[in-house]
C-alpha cells in the first residue's frame, strides 16, 4: 500500500504582497492601445529615440547602462512634473517606471521588517513626488531614497519589539527586477552575506543612483566619515565577490564599472581625537 503524503496548504499571501503585480500590470496597460501614456522623445533630446516613447518602453531605456544620468534626469523632471498636475494616470505612470528601484528598496526593507514594505514604499514615493528638488541631480535617486528613509521608519515604528536581529518572514522576497538590472548583484550579495542591507543601501544610493555622499549622511544623520569608510570597505568586499565568481552574472560588470569609475566625494580630515 502506497502512502500518499497528503499535499501542503496553499501559502497564504501576506498583506499588500500582490501590489507590485497589480502596478506592473496596470502599468503595461497604460502603454497600450491607439494612445498610450507616453513622452516625446524629441523633445527630451539626450540621445533617447526621437519619437514617442510608451512609457514601459521608457522604463527599460532608463534601466540600460547605456541611458546615462542627464538624460534620465531629464525624463525624470518631466514625469514628476506631469505626476505633479494631479493626473493619476501620470501618478500611476511615475510609478511604473520608478518599479524596479521599488522592488529593490522594498526588497531590502523586507530583510528588516516583516510589515506591508509594498504599500509603505509606494505611499512614500508617491508623497515624495510633490515634494522632491527637481533643480537636484538624481531625482529618482532622490526620490527613491527619501521613499525608503520614510518607509523604514514608519514600519521600524509598527514593528513589534524584538532582538534587534533582521526579519525575513516567509513569502516576503519580492520578484527581482528586470533580469540585468545592476540592483540584482546587490541583492544577490546581501543574500551571500557580502554586505549587509545598510551597505547595500548605500552602494545603491550613492553609485547608482548618484546621490552624494554628503547629501546622504545629512539624509540619514550619520556621520560622513564614517559612511565613506563603510563604503570603502563593503565596495572592496562585492567588488572581490565579483572577480571570485560568488555573484557571478552576465551583467554583473556593471557594478564593477559603476563602483570604479565614479568619482569619489573627496573625504574630509579625520580629526584627531
């Protein structure tokens, strides 16, 4: 006689788990039919195509290496300019193709907390649409930062007591971003153990999303110096797990580049004690 082991419950999903799914697909829809949500490429210049631009078809230009930081600020002040009219479908829009960057802050807040990290990142970004520095360079670095600072403290405040040590509750990884993404190598080192989610959130914040260093320690109230040194040493770690092979990944040279060609804020004295 065959004994059958009777099949696992169906996971239950947690709070808000499906949004992501729920903006991606919304979001595809208002890049079709005979007048998708769009920009004029033309006009925006920046070497984007000269034509318009659906704006799924825009998320991914702004996602490839190539696309550079003039002409993503540029795309950048536009949509938020737009978001700014009140328009939801152009909110809606600014947070189609702000998604990737969410999935990856979301990602790191779910290493921490075990509340809707979805729903606090998309509240947060949305918020910071209206209030972000457009005369700034890095406004989606900008914006998507201050989304994660106000996430991150809301749920640090909703999070019941515990040891201090990082959660990672059950179904809480997110779907990963668009395979080649250069946020993928960092997620892929927090889980080896390469850095941690506050080394993963500085690289990405202060490389990729070129935001200054100093303007992300006046940000988080840390000292700059001590941010500098911290990212010198978790740059030195992922950059050696990337040569060894331990995050191996077509695209992972883009992290390389990235953390090797841009130019270093120039650290202040240390001052003796």
């Amino acid at each position: 006689m065959v004994r059958r082991t009777p099949a696992a419950a169906p996971a239950v999903p947690r709070p808000g788990e499906r949004l992501f799914t729920d903006i991606d697909y919304r979001f595809r829809l208002l890049g079709q039919g005979p007048c998708p949500l769009s920009v004029d490429g033309r006009r925006l210049g920046q070497g984007l195509p000269r034509r318009a631009i659906a704006l799924p078809e825009l998320s991914a230009i702004l996602m490839h290496p190539s696309c550079g930081y003039p002409a993503r600020d540029a795309v950048w002040r536009l949509l938020v300019q737009r978001a700014r009219t009140g328009d939801p479908a152009w909110r809606a829009g600014a947070v189609g193709v702000a998604l990737p960057g969410l999935r990856f802050k979301a990602y790191l807040l779910a290493k921490l907390f075990t509340g809707d990290v979805q729903a606090a990142i998309v509240e947060h970004f949305l918020r910071a649409l209206g209030t972000v520095d457009l005369a700034r360079p890095g406004v989606v670095g900008n914006l998507l930062s201050a989304a994660f600072s106000k996430a991150r403290a809301e749920l640090r405040g909703l999070e019941p007591a515990s040891s201090g040590a990082p959660n990672h509750a059950a179904g809480s990884v997110l779907p990963p971003a668009p395979f080649g993404h250069p946020d993928l190598v960092l997620t892929r080192a927090v889980d080896a153990g390469v850095i941690s989610v506050q080394e993963a959130e500085l690289i990405g914040a202060t490389y990729l999303e070129e935001v200054g260093l100093t303007a992300y320690a006046e940000r988080t109230g840390q000292p700059r110096w001590n941010l500098y040194k911290r990212r010198t040493a978790a740059v030195a770690r992922l950059t050696a797990a990337i040569e060894s092979g331990e995050l191996s990944d077509l695209y992972a040279d883009v992290i390389t580049e990235a953390t090797a060609t841009v130019v270093l804020d120039t650290p202040t004295a240390r001052k003796r004690p």
